[in-house]
C-alpha cells in the first residue's frame, strides 16, 4: 500500500485477478491509483497475481466464498437453464457490509462482485461512498451478465417458469435500490452503456461517469526493437491481421469475422489467439489462418500487436475490449463492429473502421480496406487517442475527481 498527500483512501473490492477481462483490468486500475500516489488496498476472494498489495480474503471468507459460488452457479442454471451467458444472481455472499464500513478508507471501489463474494442485500447496508466500475452489464439484468441469448422459456413447465419470473424480479428490484441510493456513484466503460444507465435511473445522471479501462502504456507502445517483431509475413510478405477473441465464445464474432472472410479480395495472414487448425477459409486463397494457443508474456503479445497491420474485434457485444485498448496503445488501428466502447474509441480512418452491426460485408470490406492502406497513417492518431484516454495519467485523474464527489455528498 502506498499513502498520497491529497486524494481519499480507497478500498478496491472484485472477486478474482485471476482470468477474465474484468479481473485484469480492475487489478491495472489497481496499478493505475498506485502510480498517482494513491492510498489504495485491493482485496479479493480468488488471487493468482504476484503482486503483494492484492490481499486475497482470510480462509474462511474464501472458503465460503467458493461454496458459495457453486451454490449460486446451481440457482442461476435452475432460474435460466437454457441461458447461455455468464450469471450470478448475488443471493449469498461471504462478505458483510460491516466488515466494509468498519475499514479505514474513504471510498470504495466495486469491481466484478458474481459468484458468492457479496448478496446484494450486503450491499444496500453499506454506508461508506461507493463507486461501483461496471465492466458489463449485470447491474441493469437480473442474473445475467450480458443481454440474455439462446433463452428458452417455452421449454419450461409454467410452474418453474413463474418461479422463475418472480426470483429475477426480485434481482431487479433489489439492484434498483441498490442503484438508486444516494451514496452509490456509476463508473462505464462506454457511452453506450452509460446512456442504458442514465435511462433506467435518470436521477443518477449527475453520479454516472464515462472512464475507459486504463493500459500502462510503458508496456504497450508501437516502438518495436530491431529483429524484435513476429517474423510470419517474411516470406509471404503478407500483412498479419490479428484476432484475439477465440473461437468458442459466440460474443467475441469468431463466426462473424468467418463470414466477412468471403468478402475480403486481398491477401493477409490471419493470426487467430485460440485453438484453431491452420487452414484455408473463404472465397480467398490467399488468406492463411495460424492459430497461437496462448500468449501470456505482456513482451510477446505487445511485439504481436506492433507487429500486426490491424486487429479484429468482431463481437457481438462488448464494453470496452481490452483487446482494442492494448492495440491502440501499440499505434495498431481496429476494425470492428458500431457496439459498446468501439464507439468511443474507433474514429473511421484516424483509428481504424467500424461496420455496421452485424453486417459481415461491410465488416470484410472493411478489412479489405486497412490492410491496403499504409500502417503509418494511423499510428499517431491511436497512440494520441491511448495517451488521453487509456494511460494511467489520465484513469487516475478521471477516478480521484469521481472519489472527491463521492465523498463530498
């Protein structure tokens, strides 16, 4: 822990910085507060960083916590078997509100709470300044963390779905006082999701901010050293396009970028991060796909970025993917769909092209397009858009006037 002169004291809360987008970017934020002097502790129920000044809950909490989780996971599947998206329903949690209001910070931050960290009625005791970042969608559903997909109620007898019905109801009420609260400050990732929040709860609009993710910009930057860059294009001298959502998520588009594949004419390689066999798809013979399993060395993924002539973000629905932040970071445009953050961060021809939802041809000629353009054109203008929107400069600036208001109420 590191003590500032000026800013509050915070208590960052999330379950995990274990896997997953939320848990990487609450513990950069984490970093983030660090750098500007920042009095700031970080706890969780799951932990698998190295950093000493994550503190992971005592055994019992997280023992309890995982049994939790497990419970939780079974009532959700029960209310929406047919529900393919991620749910927590926030029923149990091994977390009490005392234990948060008798800490030493001014403020707490809320980061990802599903899976038996906190019950939502915990949450409503809380009486310090919470200011909750929302890295999807969960507070505005019921269980749901992203907008309900492949849900069939019909399969359901009417006892069980009524049962259901009612037990979500009950969430959404339960969030809404939660929401509604005088003390509770709303931190979005993109307009997008801030203008969903600001029509459910127009009395909020005054507590709801927009601050992306932060990168740390001393790791991702489009300098690449002399015989430091991926070598896959030499003999080809083909372009290398990047997409780093898998292929088993249906949100992140693989499907998708499969079918703009038809309408792209010039030749690339695509790199696909994912288990993927290498192979021809598409009308186009010259496209080669590889796929690399797994990159975890922050060197190497960076070196892959500056490397790539652009990177693909097909989703279906995002908030602000890290993916694209990390690319900008690296001067490297994105092409992607008009959705979530890609709104905020994707300026046609400054930092890369958007397609309309979910058009596969505008999205392959799209595709098309930036890979014939020179690289060079866009590098300044995405390192600039990072520079005022990503560094920790900048989210550590936007978070200490959001935790002066918050505990000037």
């Amino acid at each position: 822990m590191r003590k500032m002169n000026i800013s509050k004291s915070v208590l960052m809360i999330s379950h995990s910085t274990k896997s997953g987008g939320a848990a990487r970017a609450s513990e950069r934020l984490y970093s983030c507060l660090l750098s500007s002097n920042q009095e700031v502790e970080f706890v969780v129920a799951s932990k698998s960083s190295a950093n000493l000044g994550v503190k992971k809950l005592n055994l019992y909490r997280s023992l309890l916590c995982s049994i939790y989780s497990r419970v939780d996971f079974k009532i959700c599947k029960f209310l929406d078997p047919y529900n393919s998206e991620w749910q927590s329903g926030a029923f149990i949690g091994s977390l009490s509100a005392r234990f948060i209001n008798k800490s030493k910070f001014d403020v707490v931050n809320l980061h990802w709470l599903g899976h038996g960290l906190i019950s939502l009625r915990q949450m409503r005791k809380i009486t310090k300044p919470i200011v909750w970042t929302l890295h999807d969608e969960w507070s505005i559903h019921a269980i749901s963390h992203y907008p309900e997909t492949n849900f069939n109620k019909s399969n359901r007898n009417p006892l069980s779905r009524k049962f259901s019905e009612v037990v979500k109801q009950n969430r959404i009420k339960q969030k809404k006082l939660f929401l509604s609260q005088n003390n509770v400050f709303l931190v979005s990732l993109s307009s997008e999701m801030a203008a969903k929040l600001v029509a459910k709860f127009p009395e909020k609009r005054d507590k709801i901010f927009i601050i992306a993710n932060p990168v740390d910009l001393a790791k991702f930057h489009p300098a690449i050293e002399k015989n430091n860059e991926y070598k896959l294009n030499l003999i080809s001298k083909k372009p290398l396009v990047l997409f780093l959502g898998g292929t088993q998520d249906k949100r992140k588009g693989w499907d998708l970028l499969e079918k703009a594949l038809d309408y792209t004419k010039s030749p690339f390689i695509l790199i696909v991060i994912g288990e993927l066999s290498r192979k021809q798809l598409g009308k186009n013979n010259d496209i080669d796909i590889i796929a690399i399993e797994k990159i975890s060395d922050i060197n190497s993924l960076r070196r892959l970025y500056v490397s790539s002539h652009v990177v693909i973000v097909p989703s279906r629905i995002e908030g602000l993917p890290q993916t694209a932040t990390e690319a900008l970071s690296c001067g490297t445009p994105v092409v992607g769909f008009e959705i979530g953050g890609l709104l905020d961060i994707v300026i046609n021809n400054q930092t890369g092209f958007l397609a309309k939802p979910f058009d596969t041809k505008e999205l392959g000629l799209a595709i098309d397009k930036i890979v014939n353009l020179e690289k060079s054109n866009f590098i300044s203008y995405c390192r600039t858009l990072a520079d005022d929107n990503f560094s920790f400069k900048a989210v550590s600036s936007k978070y200490n006037r959001v935790f002066s208001q918050a505990t000037n109420i």
